[in-house]
C-alpha cells in the first residue's frame, strides 16, 4: 500500500463521493488537471467572498439571496479545505535530528 504522503487528494470526488488519490510523484495530465482545477476553485471562492461582502452590505437581501450564498460559500469552503489538505499532506515533513 502507498503511504499517504505519497498520494495526492485530487480535488474532486468519485461518483460515489468518495475521494480520489493520485501518486504525488505524477506529473502527467491528471497531475496538471488538478493543478488547474484547484487555481479555478480558489479563484472563484475569491470571487464569491467578494460577492458574500456586497450581499451581506445590503440591508434589505432577501433570506432566499441569503440562503443561496450560504450554500454557495459553503461549496466553496469545502473545496477550499480539500486543497489545504491535498497541499498539506504533500508537504515533506522535515527529519528529526
């Protein structure tokens, strides 16, 4: 079995829901298809928080507006976690010595 520093979350999930790995020695085209699905899903949560700060600067949104904007942070919060975490595991841990 590969240790789990060796594996990459990707960030997606499979049809399951389930999460998907990748060896984090693979620079192939699913390696860089994660790259850049991970800069599209940071750089939309940038815009969304954007939008989150207008919405919630409006007095009189709506509680359906509101509702929706939860559940689109919340979307973008996970995905934002699930990078963390892909990136984190990747890191090496420095020896001890």
């Amino acid at each position: 079995m590969t240790p789990h520093n060796e594996l990459r979350l990707l960030p997606w999930s499979g049809h399951d829901g389930k999460p998907c790995f990748l060896s984090a020695n693979d620079d192939g085209y699913l390696s860089r298809l994660a790259d850049n699905t991970e800069a599209i899903q940071l750089g939309l949560g940038a815009e969304l928080l954007d939008h989150a700060l207008e919405v919630l600067a409006d007095k009189e949104a709506d509680p359906d507006e509101l509702r929706l904007l939860a559940t689109d942070l919340t979307g973008a919060l996970r995905d934002a976690v699930r990078v963390a975490s892909s990136r984190g595991h990747r890191l090496s841990t420095p020896s001890s010595g």
